[in-house]
C-alpha cells in the first residue's frame, strides 16, 4: 500500500492540472458568430413595435364656427300701386330679366286717354307761348299777357307730367336685375292696389346673415374671410367676407349681428337655405401638427406623447389648442421633425426601446428610426 500511494497522488496531480489547462483555454476562445446571431433575436425581441409619424406644420387659422341664413342681394314683391285689371304678363316664370323692362300691364285706357288730352293742352300752350313772345317782341301785348301765356305753358307741362305718371303706375318694371318667381295672378284679372303679384330676387350676390357671442366684439371687423358651407352641397364651400357689424348688441341672447357677402354666379346657393359659416379671426400660416391618435388620454388636463428619439421614447408633456379635422396644435412640447408614437402605447413607458412597425401620417420617419423598422423587415 505504502508503494502505491505516491503514484496515486501523481495522477491525482497530472489531471487537476489537465482540468485547469482546459478551464483557461475553454475562457480564451472567441464566442462563435452563432451564440451573437442567437443574441440579435432576443434583442429584438425586447424592443416594442410602435407606429410613428412626424411632427410637421400647416396653416390653421383662428376661427369661430356659427350658423346662419341665406339672403338675396335684393329681394322685392312686385305690388301696383293702382287698383286695375292685368292686361299683360311680360315675363317667364323662374327666368332672368333686365333692370327697367315691363314685368306687369294693366289696363291703361284711361290714363292714356288722360296723357293725350295733357299732351294736346301742352301743344297749344306751347303755342300759345311763342305768339305771346313774337308779338310782346313787337310791342303789340303787354308784360301781363305774355305772363299769363308762361303761366298756362307750366300748367301745360304739369298736367302732363302728371298724366305720364298715372300712365307709368299701370305698368310695373323691374328695379333691378334678377331672377322672377312664381307668379300669383293670370291675365285678366282685378288687383287692388298693394296686391303680391310676384317676386324678384337678386341672386348673383348672396348675403348670409349669423350671429357671435359679444365677447368676440374686439376681434371682429369688416373685410375679414369667412367660409360659408351648406348640407345642402357636403364637401363645398364658399369664400366670402364681412360686409357688415350691426352696432346694436342683441339684449336678449348677448349677441351681434353679421352680414357677410359671397358671389352666386352659378347659382348653386338660393335665398333661404340654411349656411354654416366659419369666420376667420386671425391667419395663422404655419402652425405644429400632430394627429390626435399621439395624444395619451389622461384623467387630468394635462396631455403626454412619447416622443421617440434613437429608438428610445421619453413620455413629453404638450400643450395644445385649436383641432381642425384629426389635427391637433402643439404649443408647447414637441417642434416640428420630432417623432412621436401614434399606435402601440399600451406597452410603453419611459425610456423603452422601440422599433417602428409603419412610419405614417404627417411624414416620413427620421434615419434612426427608419433603419430599425427596415432591418426588421429583412429579418
């Protein structure tokens, strides 16, 4: 036994030191490029899928929205003025007609009867006038006579006027050019004097009437822009400006009356319709956009977005204002070319590592994003 201990401890010796050797060279080795191609994956797989667009900038006015009627330039029911039975119709219904032409006759057989007898008295004082003048030339009449002979002229000339006048009122032109309506009566028969025979509308300029709230008083004046929309025509609208401000604020709903005027040369828009106006307060040309789906819903006032930076988010608070469509104002927090994540915030908080899924909405995604997404892709 005493002979075979010392070369059992030898062994012993010989194969703690080849378990070392092996220890050091197996700690040496390089790690092969498939334990780091099984790495990349988990890495990956760490990161969040985000969808993110870019902040960017377009004009968005300040503005106020109201309600409000469609008016005709002008607009007037043709009435006589004389009671008398309808000889004439000039016009079509529902068509064009010019300023001064004859729309309604009535019967004028008097009055035209009166007009020549008032023409034939102006035809002999007128006469009359010249004989006075030739022979008060020569001395043969007196300063009275030819006196009473420009007397009688005048009265002449007055009486026919007269007549024309009492003449003209069995006639009804149009005051202005427009459009006619539907008529009430037919020929033949007998109106009173203040009857509704038809109406003329002014169509080619329209005016819409609408209200603000007082306390917008400071901000309004003529000339601004308005659009003018309509349920009527979905997806049009009309340009126009303020042509007026009533000055008398309504007492009962604390209000002020409008007027604004556009142009009707097609003749889309009729009196009567109901308008959506929006007034322009200020222009605003450039103004920090997101889309609202950026926004985190929150149960206080304050709003969050992740803004993505290297692949990295940090949670930004932002201020915003006025929302035009799916738009958003940012007024603080973010600058336009900051990304910001618009689908995927469920999983995320601050300092996650993200990957972009789609870069969409207001542009493209910056480099350092968009390198991520593509590899992912590839992988």
């Amino acid at each position: 036994m005493s002979s075979r201990r010392p070369l059992v401890l030898a062994l012993c010796i010989v194969g703690l030191t080849g378990l070392g050797a092996y220890a050091w060279y197996a700690n040496r080795a390089p790690v092969s490029p498939k334990g780091s191609a099984a790495a990349a994956p988990a890495e990956a797989a760490a990161a969040i899928g985000v969808e993110v667009e870019v902040v960017a900038t377009q004009a968005m006015p300040d503005d106020v929205s109201a309600v409000g009627s469609l008016l005709s330039n002008e607009a007037v029911v043709l009435r006589p003025e004389v009671a008398g039975r309808i000889s004439a119709i000039r016009f079509r219904e529902g068509t064009a007609v010019k300023q001064g032409e004859v729309l309604v006759e009535l019967d004028a057989a008097v009055q035209q009867a009166e007009l020549q007898q008032a023409k034939a008295s102006l035809s002999l004082a007128e006469a009359d006038y010249r004989r006075s003048e030739d022979l008060f030339s020569r001395k043969f009449v007196s300063q009275s006579a030819r006196d009473e002979a420009a007397s009688r002229l005048e009265v002449a000339r007055a009486t026919t006027a007269l007549a024309q006048a009492r003449y003209e009122r069995t006639r009804l032109r149009a005051p202005f050019a427009g459009v006619v309506g539907i008529r009430n009566v037919s020929v033949g028969d007998y109106v009173q004097e203040g009857a509704a025979l038809v109406n003329l509308e002014d169509i080619k300029t329209l005016k819409v009437d609408f209200r603000l709230p007082e306390h917008y008083l400071q901000r309004i004046r003529p000339g601004q822009a308005v659009e003018v929309s309509s349920d009527a025509l979905p997806g049009q609208s009309f340009a126009a400006s303020v042509d007026a401000i009533d000055p008398l604020v309504d007492a009962q709903g604390r209000s002020v009356v409008m007027r604004a005027r556009l142009a009707n040369d097609e003749g889309r828009l009729r009196p009567g319709m109901f308008a959506r106006v929006r007034l322009i307060l200020r222009e605003r040309p450039s103004v920090a956009v997101v889309s609202e789906q950026a926004l985190m819903p929150s149960s206080s006032t304050v709003q969050y977005v992740y803004r993505v930076d290297q692949n990295v988010v940090r949670r930004v608070e932002v201020e915003t204002g006025s929302r035009r469509g799916a738009k958003v104002e940012i007024v603080r927090g973010l600058v336009p070319g900051d990304t910001v994540v618009t689908a995927g915030h469920q999983k995320l908080r601050d300092g996650a590592t993200v990957r972009v899924l789609r870069s969409g909405g207001n542009g493209a995604a910056s480099d350092s994003i968009a390198a991520p997404s593509a590899a992912a892709a590839a992988g």
